[in-house]
C-alpha cells in the first residue's frame, strides 16, 4: 500500500498522518465499497467547507474524519483520490470506480478554479476600464477563456518540443499547466494582456 504523506512535521500532525493511513487501509480493504466513501467523505468536505459551523459528521461516516479533516485543499484530496486508486491495477474494476470520482472531483475543481480566474479577470478589467454591462461581461469572458485556451494549447506545443515528444506524460503535462496558469494569474494580477471590454 502507498502512504498519503501530509507534509508537516508536528506532534498532532504525525497523529493525523497515523489516523489518515489507518483511513487508508481500510478502504483500501473494501475495494467494492472504495467508490461509496470516496464519494461521502468528498460530500462531507464540501458541506464542512460551505458552513463549518453548522456541520456534524454521523457517527457511521467517523471513520472518514481523517480524510475530510485532514487534507487541507481540494489539490491535495485530488492526489489522495490519486494514490487510493493507482493501488489497484488500471483494468481492476476498482481503478476504473475511483477514476470515474476522481474525474467528477477534479471537473468541480477545474470549473471551481476557471470561475474564480474569470472573476479576478473580471475584477482588473473593471479597475482598469471602469463597468460595463453583463451581457458584454459573459462575451468579455468567453473571448478571454479562448484566448487563453490558445495560449495554453501554443504553451505545451513548446513543452513538446523541448521534450521532443507529441505526448507528455502526465506529470510533465500537470507541471507545464501549472506554470502556464501562473503566468496566466500574474498576468490578472498585474494587469497585462488584460483587453479593454467588448
């Protein structure tokens, strides 16, 4: 079995990394039902997050508390979903169930991440142009999200040249989206390439 490793090196985390690993085994102990708590913990996370002060955890869903309050971010959920599956082999019905809410999982996020860019955008042309109307705003988004789609597609066209490769593998593909969006984000925050209004 792979260990999920938090990063942290103080004496309650250590407890959460032993709790999390104890999580780990036994789902990974129950293959046929794998699929199901990774879905309940990922609902339980998303109502903790959205009113931490209203949420309880039932008492048959416990055994999750690690999971949902240990990882700390969506990215790191992503890669424990990640870890829980590739303890099985791709053509094991378990590997293709934990890939099918990995999938869901990471699709909420991407669009999570997408919103949030297109509203900061939204924010700098507004510092930078002064308002405009919303119907204008929808267009100014979708022109912007396909631009910067191009520019992404041209970014790891370059990735590919470097590497001499017409497929990247996925950690090389993950790393070179990475610093794309970083790009991307330091471009909002300072306001460059950011095109006036409709």
């Amino acid at each position: 079995m792979n260990n999920f490793v938090i990063q942290s090196s103080s004496s309650s985390e250590r407890i959460s990394q032993m709790d999390l690993n104890s999580c780990t085994e036994k789902l990974l102990r129950t293959p046929t039902s794998i699929k199901k708590w990774i879905e309940i913990a990922d609902k339980h996370m998303q109502t903790k997050k959205a009113d931490p002060d209203m949420y309880a955890l039932p008492r048959a869903h416990e055994f999750l508390a690690p999971v949902i309050d240990t990882l700390k971010d969506m990215e790191e959920f992503l890669d424990y979903i990640v870890m829980l599956r590739d303890n099985f082999s791709k053509g094991d019905k378990t590997w293709g169930d934990i890939q099918k809410v990995y999938r869901k999982v990471n699709g909420r996020h991407v669009q999570a991440i997408r919103r949030d860019r297109a509203s900061r955008a939204c924010a700098k042309a507004h510092e930078l142009y002064g308002e405009t109307d919303y119907h204008s705003r929808l267009q100014w988004i979708s022109d912007l999200e396909h631009k910067w789609a191009s520019k992404r597609l041209d970014f790891l066209d370059g990735f590919r040249a470097k590497y001499k490769s017409d497929r990247l593998d996925t950690e090389i593909r993950k790393d070179a989206l990475i610093e794309f969006w970083n790009i991307i984000d330091t471009e909002i925050y300072e306001g460059r390439n950011i095109p006036p209004w409709n």
